[in-house]
C-alpha cells in the first residue's frame, strides 16, 4: 500500500495529489507576496524582431519608493531613440515625473523605411524635443488621481485585498481543486494511458467540465466577494443595484443551463508521481486537433521557480506557427519573468520576435537628481 500510494500512483490518485499541489502553491505565494518587506523593485529586459525587420530594444530599471528610473532604447534601419524615464520625490509623496528622448534625429529615415514619406516635415519641432529633458508636476497627477478616487472610489488597501483574495481561494481551493463529487469542476472522462511528455513521465486524461457544479462553483464565487470592498468596486456608480443585479447573475445563470458542455473538454498531462498537471492543451477548431490547439503548461524542475507557458500551434490557409507567452515566478519573493516567442509564416512572410523582462523586488535605495533645464510638458503641448 505504501509503494502504490507514494511510488506507483494510479491516474486517479496523481489528479487529485496534483490538484492539492497546485493549491496549496498559490496559498504560498499569495501569503508570501503580502509579506515581503521590500520596498522596491527592479527592472531588466529585452526584445529583438528579426523578419520581416530588423528591430530590437533594451530597458533598464530601478525604483525605491518615490524614486527610480528607467532607461530604454529602440533601434531600426541604423536609427536609435534612447528614452529615460525619471521619479523624483518625497516618501510616500506622489513624485515628480521626467522624460527624455533622443535619437529623433534620424526618424526622417526610419519612417521612410517604414514605408512613410521621405520627408516627415516634423524635423524642426523634433529637433526641439530632441535630448530635452520635460517634466509633469506632481500637483497635476495629485488633481487627477484625486478626482478619480472620489468619483470611483478604486482604492484597495493590503487588508481589503487579501480578504478578497481569502475568501476567493477558500471557494478555489474547496472547487476548483476539489475531486469530490458533488464539488469538482473538473473531472476525469477518460485515462488516456502513461506517456513522456516534454521529458517528464505523466499520465495522459481527458478532462471535462461538470455543469452544475461550474454552476455552483460560480455562484459560490459571487457569494465569496460579498460585502467585501470587491463587491464595492463592482457596484461603483450603481449604489442603489444588487450585486446580482450588476453581474445579470440571473441570465449568467441560464446562459450556463443552456449551453452545452459536451465539448467542454481538455486533454490534461498530469506527472506521474502526483506533483503538479504539467499540461492542459485546448482544442479549438473540431477536426483539427493536430494542427490547432492551445497549450497551458508548467515545466517545474525543482526549487521556488515555476515556469509557466502559454503555447498556440496554428495552421489555416493564410498562417502557420507557434506563438508563446512565458511567465516565471519566485513563491518566495514574488520577483516575475516575463517572455514571448513568435515564429510564424503569414501569407508566406515568416515572422520572428523574441523578448523578455524581469522584475526583481530590492531595498536597495535609489538616488535620483531633478534634470536641469527641463521644461514644463505643458510647453510641449503648446508647440504641438
């Protein structure tokens, strides 16, 4: 019994471990993410294009508190722009903003081989923007934001958002991780047989939906957000409504009774040993499984790092590929790695693109000075 249920889990048994798993990750982060005691952050990436032109890009980052800056560039057909970004501020004060952009010198030939005219006619007024520094008051982003949290009322403090957050994983956790009968959203329809899929050893099922436990799932959801500052924001500017009357709870309801979840379904590869569904893939178009379907994975290793893939496989008359979208985060510390992938071939043109961004929280404090000479944004906007 002790080797069947650690070493030699059945399809069944390795579902729910991996469900289990997956919540009890999510609990982690979001109790790690409300106390990390970092008070920055940091910033780091880039992207390069290289068909059907040759573009790529870098930007570079730091924040601490009401402090930071960034620094960016874009380069095509031999132009580069450099751009910086700048925060300058009292703690906890709402900071003033800088920014600067050069390289305009050489747009004239970039729109044109973009296809513009060969004569932008706007070298004079980007000859005025070029390598000047101009700012926005902090008393104007002060005005704006004070209007918009007085007619909206959008604010969340750290209690309120995770009593949402709570209060919403209780119904995940007791629903959508759930395998009981009368609960689980999910369920298994057919085991499909043991496969290696990516280099890890999984159990391959299919998955589908239960109506009306989706049914009760969402309804337990909506209860869940109930005279929280969730339900607040969802009723902003319609007080005098019910929550159920905002959402058309009712009609949301029958929509969910008339629709047919016969398809509802996913082919699921669960690891083997239980720990965690290493891929959920999504066929859209009927009759072409093949060739089309979305992808939703996790190609966790080991450690506090959990890898996360969005994957579409395309295939119709005018487009043929992959396009990808990665997402990387830390359980511990909450830091983020974001990434896409396209490759490609529209109508015969192929297309290539590759990018990435980091963001890494840090107490390392930043010094910024307010630019000399910097103009006034509202100088801009009257030469334009």
């Amino acid at each position: 019994a002790a080797y069947l249920t650690v070493f030699k889990k059945s399809p069944e048994s390795a579902w729910k471990s991996a469900l289990a798993n997956t919540a009890v990750g999510i609990e982690k982060y979001l109790e790690n993410s409300y106390n990390t005691e970092q008070k920055g952050f940091k910033i780091e990436g880039d992207f390069k294009v290289s068909s059907p032109i040759a573009i790529d890009g870098s930007s570079e980052g730091q924040w601490y508190g009401s402090n930071g800056s960034l620094k960016s560039n874009i380069g095509a057909s031999g132009a580069r722009i450099n751009m910086e970004y700048r925060t300058v501020g009292e703690e906890g004060a709402t900071p003033d903003l800088y920014l600067k952009v050069d390289g305009l010198d050489g747009v004239d030939d970039l729109i044109a081989s973009f296809g513009g005219p060969e004569q932008s006619g706007y070298s004079e007024m980007l000859a005025t923007i070029n390598d000047q520094w101009f700012f926005i008051d902090h008393t104007l982003i002060d005005q704006y934001t004070a209007s918009a949290d007085s007619s909206s009322g959008l604010e969340l403090t750290e209690d309120e958002l995770k009593e949402i957050s709570n209060k919403v994983m209780a119904v995940l956790k007791d629903r959508m991780f759930s395998t009981e009968s009368d609960k689980a959203v999910f369920t298994i329809a057919e085991t499909l047989g043991k496969e290696d899929f990516e280099g890890t050893s999984s159990y391959k099922m299919r998955v589908q939906v239960d109506k009306e436990n989706f049914k009760e799932f969402v309804t337990a959801l909506k209860d869940a957000i109930k005279d929280t500052k969730a339900e607040e924001l969802l009723k902003a500017g319609n007080t005098d409504a019910t929550l159920e009357e905002v959402l058309d709870f009712d009609n949301l309801l029958k929509d969910l009774e008339d629709a047919d979840f016969s398809k509802a379904t996913a082919d699921v590869w669960v690891e083997a040993n239980g720990g965690f569904i290493r891929n959920v893939r999504i066929y859209p178009e009927e009759g072409k499984e093949d060739s089309n379907y979305l992808d939703i994975g996790m190609n966790y290793t080991g450690g506090d790092v959990f890898p996360f893939e969005i994957k579409a496989t395309l295939e119709d008359d005018s487009m043929k590929g992959t396009i990808a979208l990665g997402l990387e985060i830390n359980q511990t510390n909450g830091d983020a790695g974001l990434s896409f992938d396209v490759d490609v071939d529209s109508d015969g043109a192929p297309i290539k693109a590759e990018g990435k961004l980091s963001i890494k929280g840090s107490n390392d404090e930043v010094n910024v000075e307010k630019p000399a000479g910097a103009k006034n944004i509202f100088e801009l906007l009257a030469g334009f």
